[in-house]
C-alpha cells in the first residue's frame, strides 16, 4: 500500500460513494479470512484426529494459493474488468468457505482452503484499484480507508471465528459465507461496470518484474518477515492451551495492535525516522517476539503477551514494506503488487507447516527461533536496498511540501483576487451613481 495522505483528512477518506463501502465491506470480510481459523486450529486437531503439522495446512494452502493466483490476476482483470474479477473473486470465496464448513476431515478443509484462496487472490489484488478509481478525496483518503478496513478485518477475524468456533469448528466457515454473500450482492447492486482495460497483460510480467533488484529485494524481505509472522499466527495458538472463544480474545487484542500501527503508528514513525530506520526497528522487534516465544514456550503468559505485543510490528511491516514496495519499484504498482504477493505469501503459506514439522521432530523451540532468524536476514536483506529507500522518502518530501507551497499560494491570492473583486464592484457602483446624478 503507497502512503500519500497529502490528500484529504481522516474523516473525508469515509465520505465515500456507496460503490467504495461495498468494496471495503467486502475487504473487511476478507481480510477477516486471515485470522479466522486461529481460535480452531487446536478443536480441529482435536476433533478430526489431526496433528498440528495437518491443521496448519490450513494457512499453507490458503496462502500457497493465493501467492500463485496472484500471477494471474492482472492478466484476468485486463481481460474481464475490475467488477467482473472481483464478482468471481467474491462467489470462489463464498463456495469453497461453505464447502470446508460441511467437511468431514482435515484434508477436504485443506483442499476447499485452497480453492478458497484463489478466489482472495482475484478479490484482494483489483479491491484496491477498485477503491482508489471510485473513492472521493484523492488517492491518499482512498489508501487510508483500505487500510482501515484490513485492520478492522485481521482484529475482527479471530474474535468472529473465536465466537462461531466456540459453537462449533464449522461456525466461522459457515459465518463467513454468509458475510461474504451479502458483500457479492452489495458489489453487485452498488458498484459499476468497469471498462476494461485497453491493453492485455501478459500472465508473465509479474515474474518477468523481479529481474529489478530493487523490487526483488523487497520482495524476498517480506518472504523473510512472513515466514516469522504467520510462525507466530500458525502456531502460537497451539502453545496457549486455551478454548477456542479466549484464543479469540487473545488475536483480536493482537488485531487491534495491528490496525492502529498499520492505520497510525506507521505514517507517524515513517515521517519522523523515515522508511528505512523504521522498518528495521520494526523486523527487529518481530524478531525479538519470536524469539521469546522460542525461549520461554512452555510459559502461556509469556507466549500470550509476546504474540499480542508482535500485532505492533505487524502492523508497522505490513504498511512501510508494501510501501516499500510500491514506492522503489520501476514497474507499474498493480505488477508489483503481484509480484511482491506472489513471492512473500509463499513464505507465509511453508512456515505454519513448516513450524509444524520442526516441533513433531525436534521440539517447540525451534521454528520460532527459526522464525526470528529469518526477520533478521530481512533486515539484513532491506539494508542492501537503504538508499533507494531515502530517495523514495526525499522524492515524496518534496512533493508534498510543493502540494503544500501551492495550496498556500492558491490560499494567499485568494483574498488579493476577491479585494480586485470588491475594488472592481465599488467603481462600478459609483459610475452608476454618477450616470443617474447626471
């Protein structure tokens, strides 16, 4: 996500056509996807007779998925329109969710995750251009509402699939069909036909991108930083110990740490350390937190109160990374958000199971010290990249302070213009007063 917020306040980025409330709607339902099976993974593994290692296959298909079908949204959406994409996006969703709450073992809920991901990869890649092309207020309050509405959805995710699971394992599939329904009929109803695009892409641009070092390295950065996060998101929850409703409470908490960071914290810490120092504060603090979570396993409060505190760094690597992204990369924005998706969910989709394994075969320690390893390459792997993240902070500097300098001049000549006005009127009035006097 790019952070230009030059461009409106807070509160105009939710004075909004009903077209960009559908989208965000939708995208918080969505994002609600990540999450969502965290407060079950223990029942499932309970219930269906599966090892840890099985549930965790959950995030592996889900996210391999999704990385893969990022490939091919551009070359989708070029073909079918913003509207039709996220229309087919929406119905993949909503039938492969249903499908894996009427499973019946832990393989067909891993095979209908998969399919579920494919139709998040055609939603979530055209969501954002769909929100900026029919958002008010400028790019800037259309960014501010999409990250609003993904905080919303990673906090609200686990506590939804922690209520429903405390029912049943099948109640947050079920819950978020039904929600994902009714957002398919509000983009339906509410948001326009979209032309499409008057050029093709090609299915291998994305691929054909990472020959630019730049966006490479970002790329492998947020493999790296991935493969400590969902470490934590995939298996934390199996060293806790608690129901499904308190494993709820514990990720929403970690949620709401997330949305305020990525909405907030990282605009705020950007502009005065700038891109670069903040990020590797903050893969630095995500390593520290899988790390305590590696050293101290066996203590609940502790794995509790390190993977609430990681939502911080969370939140701040998932807005100043993308932005990382988007602003060093010397191709268009929809391809490199392919690429970067494609490359860093791989990481997100082969550490849950991975982290799995690790422990069948050795002990908890170790995939989250593993985790905390790979963060630190990533800050290693960013710093090759630190000057062109200076030039990018520089370059958007001066923007806005010439956005700036040209609203106050605009504001300066606008007394000068209406006292012309007046000056203007008054002779007029006076001529008028002569003639008649004459």
């Amino acid at each position: 996500m790019a952070h230009t917020h030059s461009s409106g306040s807070f509160l105009d980025s939710f004075r909004q056509p009903k077209a960009v409330w559908a989208v965000a709607f939708a995208c918080v339902i969505s994002f609600m996807g990540i999450g969502l099976v965290d407060p079950i993974l223990p029942s499932l593994s309970s219930q269906l007779d599966a090892t840890p290692s099985q549930v965790t296959l959950l995030f592996t298909s889900y996210l391999v998925v999704t990385a893969v079908a990022m490939l091919i949204t551009g070359w989708f959406s070029s073909r079918f329109g913003a509207k039709q994409t996220l229309v087919v996006g929406l119905v993949i969703i909503v039938v492969f969710a249903a499908l894996a709450g009427a499973s019946g073992s832990i393989a067909e809920i891993v095979g209908f995750r998969a399919g579920w991901g494919l139709g998040n990869a055609l939603f979530i890649a055209t969501s954002l251009a769909v929100i900026v092309g029919s958002a008010t207020g400028g790019f800037g309050g259309a960014i501010i509402l999409y990250e609003a509405a993904l905080g919303v959805g990673i906090a609200s995710g686990p506590l939804l699939g922690g209520v429903l699971g405390n029912i049943s394992w099948r109640g947050p599939f079920f819950g978020v069909a039904v929600l994902m329904l009714i957002a398919l009929v509000a983009t339906i109803v509410f948001v326009p036909s979209t032309p499409k695009p008057a050029e093709k892409s090609s299915i291998l641009e994305p691929i054909m991108a990472l020959r630019h070092r730049s966006l490479a390295t970002t790329s492998v950065t947020g493999l790296l930083y991935n493969w400590g996060f969902f470490t934590i998101l995939g298996y934390a929850p199996f060293l806790m110990n608690l129901s499904a409703l308190k494993l709820g409470a514990v990720f929403f908490c970690w949620g709401i740490l997330v949305a305020i960071f990525a909405v907030f914290g990282a605009p705020m810490l950007k502009s005065r350390f700038g891109t670069p120092k903040t990020l590797y504060g903050a893969l630095i603090g995500m390593a520290l937190a899988c790390l305590v979570i590696g050293i101290f396993s066996g203590s609940q409060s502790v794995v509790i109160g390190a993977t609430i505190a990681s939502g911080i760094f969370v939140g701040l690597n998932n807005t100043l990374v993308t932005t990382a992204v988007m602003s060093i990369a010397p191709v268009q924005r929809s391809v490199a958000s392919a690429t970067y998706g494609f490359v860093r969910f791989i990481g997100g989709g082969l550490a849950p199971f991975a982290a799995g394994k690790l422990v069948e075969h050795y002990n908890d320690h170790v995939p989250f010290v593993l985790g905390a390893v790979a963060v630190v390459i990533a800050a290693v792997v960013l710093s090759t990249v630190h000057g062109a993240l200076t030039d990018a902070d520089t370059e958007e500097q001066q923007t806005e302070s010439h956005e700036r300098a040209d609203a106050e001049s605009a504001v300066t000549e606008i007394p000068a213009v209406e006292g012309e006005a007046v000056m203007a009127e008054t002779a007029l009035r006076e001529d008028r007063a002569v003639a008649q006097r004459r």
